[in-house]
C-alpha cells in the first residue's frame, strides 16, 4: 500500500506513537516520524490515515515539507534534563510553569549539534549553560533518555520548532519545564 508523502497517519497497533506524517517510502517500508514515536521505519499497510489535531498539523506538515535529504543527514538533538526539584523555588520558574504538579518531575528542554551528553557536560562546566541545570548540579542535572532519544537525529530546521513543542507538551502534562 503506498501513501503519499505528507499524509498523516497512525500506526494501527501502537496508538502510543501518536500521529505521524510520511516522510517517504523504500518499497513496502514507509518512513515516517510520529509526534510521540519518533522516527520509525514500518510496513505501509501497518498505517491508516488520520486528521491529527490541528495543533499537531502544522509540525508534522514542517516535518513533510523537509527533503529526504534533511531527514537522513540529520545531526541535531533535542534533549531533555532532569533538573533538581529545587528549581520550584525559583519565582521565574513558577511563573512559567504555574500548573505544574508537585509530584512530577521538572525538566530543561533543548536543541543541539551535538551528542546531548556533551551537551549536559557543557550546561554543567558553565559553558553556554542554563542556571537551572548549573545550579542542579552534576548529581541531579541527568539526561532523560526516555524523553527524547527516539527522536534524534533531527534536521536543525524541524529541531528549531520541535524542542518547543516538546516542552510545551511535558508542560501540559504537568511537568515544571524550562526551555532554552
């Protein structure tokens, strides 16, 4: 089954991925990159198309409009840290996050060119840092793998509107999330 480039779909057996938009196909495998699974590669007729809410739309369409290119020379990263729980104390941070539930963990989310390990080291040794994770310190401040590594690699162009995205999502779920 062949589906158009573009088209937004779900997988019929893991509706935990979310929807999903086609970013290509290499004979019965389509290639395709879904909101809550990341990128995957799957059989064709494992899909069925879906409207997706609109505020759902508007990145997956980015996500198609992307050359095949962009997708497979694909180097930046969004990642997410675990930040210490002390960051709530933080009137700026509240601010942000008023709804955030006092049981839930809080997160740092960004975008980078590089591994996000080095980029953690980086946050931490104080080079081009974000005070919270700074201030959270090399036994709190760790990367949330689960998060986001099903993600990556990114193509800087979607990355840029991706990382927000996924920030705001961990927000609504009720996470304290600080973006950078």
């Amino acid at each position: 089954m062949s589906i158009r480039k573009g088209t937004v779909v779900r997988h019929r057996n893991a509706a935990e991925w979310g929807p999903g938009v086609v970013l290509g196909q290499t004979g019965a495998d389509t290639d395709l990159f879904f909101l809550a699974g990341g990128r995957r590669r799957v059989r064709g007729d494992a899909l069925a198309p879906t409207a997706g809410r609109p505020e759902e739309r508007d990145l997956l369409a980015l996500a198609a409009s992307l050359p095949e290119q962009k997708w497979t020379r694909a180097k930046h990263h969004v990642y997410v840290i675990a930040l210490a729980d002390t960051v709530r104390r933080d009137a700026a941070f509240r601010e942000r996050n008023a709804a955030m539930q006092p049981d839930l963990p809080c997160y740092y989310v960004g975008l980078t060119g590089h591994p996000p390990e080095k980029r953690l080291s980086q946050h931490l040794r104080g080079y081009k840092y974000n005070r919270y994770v700074k201030a959270s310190g090399p036994d709190q401040a760790r990367l949330c793998p689960q998060r986001y590594a099903h993600f990556n690699p990114l193509p800087f162009e979607f990355g840029e509107h991706f990382e927000p995205w996924l920030a705001e999502t961990l927000r609504k779920r009720g996470h304290g999330v600080w973006q950078g």
